[in-house]
C-alpha cells in the first residue's frame, strides 16, 4: 500500500480523539460553532421542505453522479476532448506533488510572482499554496473566509465557511495586524470589515496576470467548466486575468450540460440554505478578446482511483463539497473542523481523508471512528452518500490493517470471546446468571460513579446504572415454568 | 400470528423491565407472545467496531433463533436497524446463499415495537396510564433508519394522564454511538452534556426513549446533575395501567395468569 500521496492531512495533527479533546476546551469556539451551525441547519432546512420533489432531486443527483463514476473513463476523455477543441490545454496529474509541479510550470512561463485564487477544495488539498511560496510566488486566496485563513497563519476548519471557527472580532483583530492601510477606527461590523477586504482584494484583482480555481463541475460534452460561489471574487479571477489555471478532481464530471439543472439546485440549498446562489460562472474554453487567452485544467487523480476500486468506499466520490454534512454533524459542531486534521473534515472527511491517503498512519485508521452512527449526515447529504455504511466499512478496513499489523489483540480477543460467547447458549445463560447479582450487589443502590481501565472513560462522565438482579431471560423461565410446577394445566 | 419477542441483549441483561413490559402491552392486545431461548446478541456492536466476520456468527444464529415467526418484535430501534440495515450485507461478505435467501424472507418480518403496534395492530391507544410529565428523545437509528416519524408521539399522547413535553433539539444525537463513547470519550461527554442540559429545560419527570442503550448514556449523564428525573424505556409507560399500576414489572401480566 502507498504512503500518503499529498498533503490533505496536516503532519501535525494526532489522531481524531486527541485532537478533539484539544478543540472541545476551546469554549468561544465552541459557541460560535453551536451557533453558526444551528443557523445553517435551520436555513437549510427551510429551503429544502419547500421543495417537495427534494427526494426525487437527491435521486437524480445521485444516479447522475453514479454514472459518471462506473464509465469516468470515456467521460474524462470526452472531456478532454471537448476541452482541447474548445482552446484549452489539459494536463493529467497522478497526485499531489505532480500537479503542483505542473501549476509551477505554468505559473513560471508566465514570469508572475504573484497570482490570485477562487477558493477550491482541490488545490487545498495537494497544498499548491505551500508548493508555490517555497519557490518565490505568492499565492493569495481571494474568498473572504479564506483570506481570513490566510491572513492569520491559520487553517481552514470547513468546506464552505473555511473561517467558521472565528468569531467578527477575532476578524476585525486579523484585519487590523495583517492587512495594510487599515484604517486604526475598523469595527467588527460585517459591512465594515466587508468593505475593507474589498478594498484590499480590488487592487490584487486588477494586477493579477494568472489565477488558479478549482471547478464544481465540468461538462464532459461540451468542455464546460463551472464555479458557483457568493462574493463575485470568483467571477474576478476567472475573467480579468489572462491565463487561468483550473485544478479539478476527476471525478467533478457531469455528461451533459442539461445535468448542471440538477446539480445547481442541490447544491445552494444543501450548502448555504439559498435558493440560488450568488454568482454561477459558466466557460467553455477561450474566446478570443474576451478573458484569460491561456487556459489550462489539471486533472486531479491524488487517490481517487483507489477509493473508485472500492465498490462501497466510492459513493465517497459522489461528493459536491457542500457540506451539510458537516453543518448537520453533532461531532463536527462541537469539535470543529481542525479536530479531523484534514483539509476535509466532518463526516465527508472521515470517509474521504482515509480514501485518498490508505490507512498506514493512525490518524487516517482513527477517523471512520470519529462518528457515532447518528445518520444525520446520510439524511442531508444531496447525493444521498450513506456515510455510516461508508463509516463501518472503513472501520472494518481499519481493524483489518492492524490485524496484519498485530495491533489491538487486546480488543480482537474481546470481540472473539464476545462472539464465542454470545454464539452459545450455554455461556450465554451461565455468563448472565452469574453476572448480574455480583453486579447488581457491586454497583449498589446508586449505581457506580467510577470504573476501572477503559470503563473509566465512560464513568469520566456518566454514572453506571444499577443492573438488575436477574436477566429477562431468567425471569421468563421461572414465569412459564411456575403453572406447570404448581400442577396446574 | 405468532410473535417473538427479540429482547436484545442489552435488555436481557440490564433493562429485563421493559422485556416484560413489552410482553405486558402485546398481551394486553391480545397477542400471544413467545421467547426463543436461543436468541443472543444482533453483533451491532462488532459490526460497529470494524469486526464484520465475527458478527458473521450472530447474523446465522439471528436466523435460527426466528425464522419460524410470523412477526419478530424488540424494543429496540438500534438493534432492529442493524438486522435491517446490514444483516443482508454480512451474509453476502460471508458468501452464503441459504443465508441471504432466508434473511431476504425474514428481515421485513422484524420490527420495532411501535411499528407493530401502530402498523401492525392499529392502534394508537393502548390503554395505559401515566400520570406524568413525559419528554421522547428519538433515537438516532428510530429516527433515521427506520423512519418511525410520529410512532411514539402518537402512542404516548394517546396514554391517559400523560403530558408530553416537547425536547429541544430532540433529533440531535446524544452521543452514546457505542464504543464511540469509549474510543472518543471526550467528543461524546460534549454531546450528552447538551442532551442533558435539553431535558432539564423540559422539567419533565421522566425521560424516554425507543433504546435503552441511549437511556442508559443520558441517565448516566443526567444523575450527576439531577436524582428528580426518572427515565424509562418508553414500552414500560406504556405497560402502565390504571388498574395494574406498575405491577408488570415483577408479576406476569393478568392474561397470561388467567390463562394459567
């Protein structure tokens, strides 16, 4: 099995339970977690129920996506086709670092030191960010939140509202020791804070020569690609600059453009809770006089092609990044994001994070566990991903690559003897019978305030409540056996 | 129609209460419940722990233990999700036929207790008396994977005497997920931590809910916090009478001594 094929998770991030109880002290954040996340929910929630063909639209969604996967093969090549036809030049990276590599290239043709960026999950996952700064070219994030991000040394903790973890004050702070020609009297007014990031970003707009976006879509039939987002900075570094770079993970494809109906209704409701959102933009290649004259797409691979092989793992790659799993996820609401290590995490990052990258280091093996099965994720996702099923699966991958390992012998005999025991009616019955009136007379009236070993994570907590002094099973033998015994019928 | 009673394991070992309570209502409704001895545990919690094979085992003896009832029911959302969910997946991983096709005939035969009441049965009113004030928390795997939607509410507001009191936040999970209020400790106290805080608010006397498992974490939540709240399984409300009080839980419900 390969190692971890590009950045995705951050080095220094322990596995899933660590990291968690780190962010869980973090009581502001909390809050604004708990809030913002209620009001996304609620706002989404809204949208939704006022459609009442939204299961038949998860259907859609879903079929179409499906397709693409079983024949991604003829449609990335029609793709490329439509796309080389239409002025546009495709590049093919089989992971990370060659896709930076290509980007350099490109970004140092043009002799640019500094290019500007339309928020997008695939170049934040291969860190072109990184890549690019350790070579002299400065890239700057153009979407707010994420400018925030980067402002602050920071990163992302959400797929949609990468600063979602900040608060407007904390902004405003970022802005005033970050950004230059801030006026010393900026209040945390969103309006205000606004308009200063617009002043800042205009200038960066109007000199960029190069941009770098990911898609949300491309259309295999006519080579279209397609962003949608909500500030109009998007619409800015796809159109004023003259070469245009586009990052996009091969399995964004949809066939046809009559496909993106169902897609761009899924998507705002599912992500912001708007009807439509903001700014669409839609290109199909150069058109000369008019936007960037040098086109390029990478294609992105970086593990997808191994999660594809996976016949349960591969809805994964279903995913249109909307996040109302994460926005609907008890977990991730008290956590965060930074908790999953990855540049994807909430429910899809559990699944996704250990797809892309294998299950050699532990944070990848820890986080399927980062869930407790509730399903709300499953429920809102618009391409109907049953994350659970995918959850269970990888927990069993996880359990199976430490069996090769000789790792968790302790917990494997557990769940052996368990089944052993549960698989004989012999030990089964005795195992109650004798069980329970120690446990019962143990834990007292009260129950038990403490455990031992592992038991003492749940007493960390929770009391143990008193179990009862003899099972069903027990009671209902001496109930059915009591007539008989007193000799009647 | 013969019906068993799938308890669950959890329930026959530490909740044999709401066995009986079950048993209770059904009989109260005239059905004749049985007890298949050779039941155990579902193995929802190796499945959940990445332990498929050895889940395997309880899948075939899941089968034994009720194929020849016309209706298997449990107080149990989670346990009858599991048997619903993934019992089909496991036996084609174990590449047994007989196993898949027998499951196939089974599986839509197993259901939660209010899914046979209300579905089934027909009735909303089952007779009971509680004169208390109640708060549902709907369980995660009730909620979302078997979709019983108002099944309970319907149940519970039917009970003489009872106030239901609505839950804030009630479709948010409360953080038991099994091994993961072990394995991510942490994450979990967070969760039942604002589970607690939401059914204190209700100032309802008493808690319930379809699992008792999640009883289990809320209850042991909620008594370092407050003694004033009972909670129980929301079978042995609806096992109460006016007549019979509570008696359920020690004595065989009145016709199964009649018949006797």
């Amino acid at each position: 099995m390969s190692g971890p094929t590009g950045p995705v998770v951050w080095a220094d991030v322990p596995p899933f339970p660590t990291a968690a109880k780190k962010q869980l002290a973090k009581e502001e954040q909390r809050a604004t977690l708990s809030r913002v996340t209620h009001q996304i929910r609620a706002k989404r929630a809204a949208v939704v129920h006022e459609r009442d063909d939204w299961e038949d639209l998860r259907r859609a969604g879903e079929q179409i996506k499906t397709r693409v996967l079983r024949h991604l093969d003829t449609y990335l090549e029609q793709a490329e086709q439509a796309l080389t036809d239409a002025g546009v030049t495709v590049h093919w990276a089989v992971d990370a670092d060659h896709a930076n590599r290509i980007i350099y290239a490109l970004v140092s043709e043009t002799g640019e030191t500094e290019v500007v960026k339309v928020k997008s999950m695939a170049t934040a996952e291969i860190g072109v960010n990184e890549f690019l700064a350790k070579r002299g070219i400065t890239a700057v994030e153009t979407d707010l939140a994420e400018l925030i991000v980067q402002m602050a040394g920071d990163r992302p903790s959400h797929i949609v509202v990468p600063a979602i973890h900040r608060n407007r004050t904390e902004i405003r702070d970022i802005f005033t020791e970050h950004m230059p020609g801030v006026p010393d009297d900026l209040t945390d007014d969103p309006a205000q804070l606004a308009g200063q990031a617009r002043r800042h970003l205009r200038q960066k707009f109007l000199r960029a020569n190069v941009a770098i976006s990911g898609a949300n879509f491309v259309v295999a039939d006519s080579g279209t690609l397609c962003i949608v987002e909500s500030e109009g900075n998007g619409r800015m570094c796809l159109t004023l600059p003259d070469t245009l770079i586009s990052v996009v993970g091969i399995e964004k494809i949809v066939p046809t453009f009559a496909d993106l109906e169902v897609f761009l209704q899924l998507l705002p409701r599912s992500s912001t809770g708007e009807r439509m959102n903001p700014y669409t933009s839609l290109w199909s290649g150069v058109t000369p006089g008019d936007g960037p004259q040098n086109m390029h797409v990478v294609f992105l691979d970086n593990g997808r092609t191994k999660a594809l092989a996976d016949p349960v793992g591969r809805q994964a790659l279903r995913c249109i990044r909307c996040s109302a799993c994460l926005n609907s996820c008890p977990v991730y609401e008290r956590t965060g994001g930074h908790a999953y290590g990855s540049v994807y995490p909430g429910p899809i990052g559990a699944i996704l994070t250990p797809q892309l990258r294998g299950m050699d280091d532990p944070v990848d093996r820890a986080l399927p566990f980062a869930s407790s099965l509730c399903g709300a994720c499953y429920e809102v996702c618009p391409v109907r991903i049953n994350i659970p099923q995918v959850l269970t699966h990888l927990r069993g991958k996880a359990v199976d690559h430490d069996r090769e390992n000789r790792k968790r012998g302790v917990e494997r005999t557990a769940f052996r003897a368990a089944t052993f025991g549960f698989d004989n009616d012999l030990l089964y019955n005795a195992g109650l019978s004798a069980g329970l009136p120690a446990a019962h007379v143990a834990a007292g009236k009260d129950g038990l305030r403490w455990l031992p070993f592992l038991g003492g994570k749940w007493t960390a907590s929770r009391d143990v409540i008193r179990p009862p002094r003899q099972s069903f099973r027990r009671w209902w033998k001496q109930q059915t056996r009591a007539p008989a015994e007193q000799g009647e019928p | 129609m013969r019906v068993a009673l799938f308890i669950t394991c959890v329930n026959d070992a530490m909740f044999p209460d709401t066995g009986k309570a079950t048993v209770a209502v059904l009989r109260r409704l005239g059905q004749e419940v049985e007890f298949p001895t050779s039941q155990s545990c579902c193995g929802q919690p190796h499945f959940n722990s990445g332990y498929q094979d050895e889940a395997i085992p309880l899948v075939r003896r899941f089968v034994r233990a009720f194929d020849d009832y016309d209706v298997v029911v449990s107080p149990s959302a989670s346990c009858v999700s599991m048997v619903h969910e993934n019992y089909a997946y496991l036996a084609a991983k174990a590449g047994d036929r007989q196993l898949q096709s027998d499951l196939a005939a089974l599986t839509p035969r197993v259901l939660e207790l209010s899914q046979l009441l209300t579905d089934v049965l027909q009735v909303d009113d089952v007779g009971a008396y509680f004169p208390h004030t109640v708060t549902y928390h709907p369980a995660c795997h009730g909620l979302r994977t078997l979709h019983l939607g108002d099944r309970y509410p319907r149940l519970l507001t039917a009970v003489e005497g009872l106030t239901l009191l609505d839950l804030q936040d009630a479709q948010e999970c409360c953080g038991f997920g099994g091994m993961f209020s072990v394995k991510n400790a942490d994450t979990s106290a967070a969760m039942v931590s604002s589970k607690v805080d939401n059914v204190l608010a209700t100032g309802a006397q008493v808690l319930t809910s379809t699992d008792n498992s999640c009883l289990l974490n809320m209850a042991g939540a909620l008594v370092r916090r407050s003694r004033a709240t009972r909670f129980m399984h929301a079978a042995e409300i609806l096992a109460t009478t006016r007549a019979g009080g509570e008696s359920w839980r020690e004595t065989m419900p009145a016709v199964a001594r009649a018949d006797a």
